[in-house]
C-alpha cells in the first residue's frame, strides 16, 4: 500500500484469525491459485504487492513450490505475520509508489489492495515496470458501488470499481486484457440482504459467519469457481478478477 493510505494497522492480527475461517478467503486464494497455474504455467517467479499477513503467498507456495516468491507491504505489522509464516521468503516493507524492482518477474499480484491506494494509476505502472515482458498480472478488487458497506469504511476503501473502470486503468497502464470475471456472484443477494442485518453493524460479521453458514457460502463459490474453469465470466459480482499480460 501507499503512504496516503489509513489501512488500519491494528486490523492485521484479527484480520489473520479470520483469513483462515472465512469462505471468502479460502474461495478467492483457490480461485488466484488456478488462474496463475492457467494463464502462467510458465513463470518462474512471482511478486505479490500489498502481501499483508501473507496468506495467499503461503498457500500459493505451498501449491507451487517450483516458483520463485517474494512479496512486499508498506505495514511492518503484516510483514511480521507473514514472516513468521515463509521466515525463508523475501518479504520487504515498500511502497506499492515506488517498489525497489525493475524487470524482474514474471508473475505480479495484487489482492485487494488497489482500492486502499489514492493513485491507482501510478501503482498499476510500478506493476508494469517490475514485470518482465511476456509476464502475467493477476488482480482481484471489491466491485460496484451498490455494494458498499460497513467493511468498505472500516477498511478505508477509496472505492468498489466497476469492470470498465479497473480495465481502462489497466490498459492505460500498458498492459493487455487476457480474462475478467466477477466472483461471489451468486452470493450477490445475500451481500444485499446483509446491509440491512443486525450483524451488519458491526463490520467484522461480515467475515465471521456461523460454521454451516461460511461452508454452505464456500460450496456456492465452489459452483462459481468450476464455471470461470471452463470459460465463463459472471458479469455481476461482489468481488472482480482481472488476468493481463505485459506484451
């Protein structure tokens, strides 16, 4: 993340309790898994921007062994999570304006992180820059405004994007557009309906669901899943993945 960002720092350490037990979580890092095995089955190396408690890079190493990891975050209290989980794993403080790189990756991730950050822009061009050419972007952000909630201001997002948006500013970027796709859309009425709960006031709920609850939400994403695996693209979603490649 930016200096300009208010991620609230004290929100590391609930936040890698409730990784492990959430749906959302466990359902979007297998849907990262497949995409980098998909689109980047060659990459020998991968950079994660914005790592926080380095939950997805410890699952994709585990599933990936072969590849060169590192991964950076502005907030010394993520790094110090992640670290007790890879101590082996390149993990630097930087930040996402100005990362110490320069071509030399070939896999680039960003999850979630790009809607705490001012200038979007200007951190989708340091993704450009430390990127090799021919290499793989692959990036998930909370989409459209309706869905703004409790969560958005309790995690200070400056924004959900729309598809049109966050394509314009990666291709404005430099890079090229290889797949889109909304996730937890069939989930989308739950989400409505969930703005308007008593849990909804308090927005760690939103993350913390009772055990047959998060598996049965896990099960529907599991349908979605198996759907983007062979080819579709969910046009409405809470959450957005968007795959490109540096030419």
């Amino acid at each position: 993340m930016d200096t300009s960002s208010s991620y609230p720092q004290d929100a590391f350490e609930p936040l890698s309790q409730l990784e492990a037990g959430s749906f959302w979580f466990r359902s979007r890092n297998r849907l990262i898994e497949w995409a980098l095995a998909q689109y980047m089955p060659q990459a020998s190396s991968f950079l994660e921007v914005g790592c926080g408690n380095g939950v997805v890079l410890q699952e994709l190493h585990a599933r990936r062994p072969d590849l060169r990891f590192a991964g950076t975050d502005l907030y010394p209290e993520g790094l110090r999570t992640a670290r007790s989980r890879m101590p082996h794993m390149p993990l630097i403080r930087a930040n996402a304006y100005q990362l110490p790189f320069a071509g030399q990756y070939d896999a680039v991730g960003i999850f979630d992180v790009l809607e705490h950050v001012d200038d979007d822009r200007r951190v989708l061009g340091e993704l450009f820059r430390v990127m090799r050419p021919g290499g793989g972007l692959i990036i998930t952000v909370p989409q459209h405004r309706r869905l703004w909630s409790a969560l958005d201001d309790f995690v200070f997002h400056r924004r959900r994007y729309s598809r049109r948006e966050l394509i314009e500013k990666v291709t404005g970027a430099g890079f090229r557009i290889t797949r889109v796709s909304s996730f937890v859309s069939l989930l989308v009425p739950a989400m409505y309906l969930s703005r308007f709960s008593r849990r909804a006031a308090d927005p760690r709920n939103q993350l913390s669901l009772p055990r047959p609850v998060d598996r049965a939400f896990e099960g529907v994403m599991n349908i979605e899943r198996a759907a983007i695996r062979m080819g579709v693209s969910w046009p409405v979603g809470g959450s957005l993945l968007l795959i490109a490649a540096r030419p």
